[in-house]
C-alpha cells in the first residue's frame, strides 16, 4: 500500500454581494478601491502563477535564485512572493551558507480551490 500524500488546501471565498473577503484574509481595513475579482486576478495572475510551478518544480534556494530563473528582476519578483505570502500560498525557510543567510520561498499548498458566489 502507498502512503497517503499530505494535502494542504487553501480556499478563497469570493461573494460579490457580501465584498470584503480580501481585507479579511490580509488583516486590517479596507483601503484601496479594488474589487474582490480584481483583486483575485492579481493574486492570480500569469507570473504569480510561473512562481509557484517554479517554487514546485525547480525548488530554488533563493528568491534572488527564483528571480534568475525566471529571467525578471529581483524587485519584481520579490514584490509577488510577498502577496503570495500574505495569502499563505509560500513561506520563507531561513538557510544559512557560510555567513549569509538566504531566504527560501516554499510552497505550501499543493491544491486552490476557488469558489465564486453570484
């Protein structure tokens, strides 16, 4: 018998009606102008979602490593893992190599379900 593979889920909960599923999951008020759906595609869109095939495939050691990889510059990278962070999607594994620390993004979450109420 295989052993059962661990599965993390994250759902998102996106109801036009009710708004605001976003600040709660990010903390604090509402103070940008964004609709839910906008926001949701941000969160998701096509370089976010290069990140997190490169965070499950290639498993960099850095995100200055993960940056070269995909060929974009550091700040933009950087700026991306941080939203994917807040969301929960990554974290950040301390490694240390000779006396530098990097910061390692890890993938969390192996599955996203995303339900929208109309």
């Amino acid at each position: 018998m295989a052993p059962k593979k661990k599965t993390k889920t994250r759902y998102v909960d996106v109801n036009v009606n009710k708004g605001n599923f976003v600040s709660k999951l990010i903390g604090g008020k509402k103070t940008h102008d964004f609709s839910d759906v906008k926001l949701l595609r941000n969160l998701l869109s096509n370089e976010k979602a290069r990140i997190l095939y490169a965070l499950k495939s290639k498993n960099p050691k850095s995100i200055y490593a993960l940056a070269k990889l995909l060929g974009r510059d550091f700040k933009s990278v950087r700026d991306d893992i941080k939203v994917l962070e807040r969301f929960g999607f990554i974290e950040f594994h301390s490694e240390k190599t000779g006396k530098r620390e990097a910061l390692k993004p890890v993938l969390v979450i192996s599955k996203l379900q995303v339900i929208i109420n109309i």
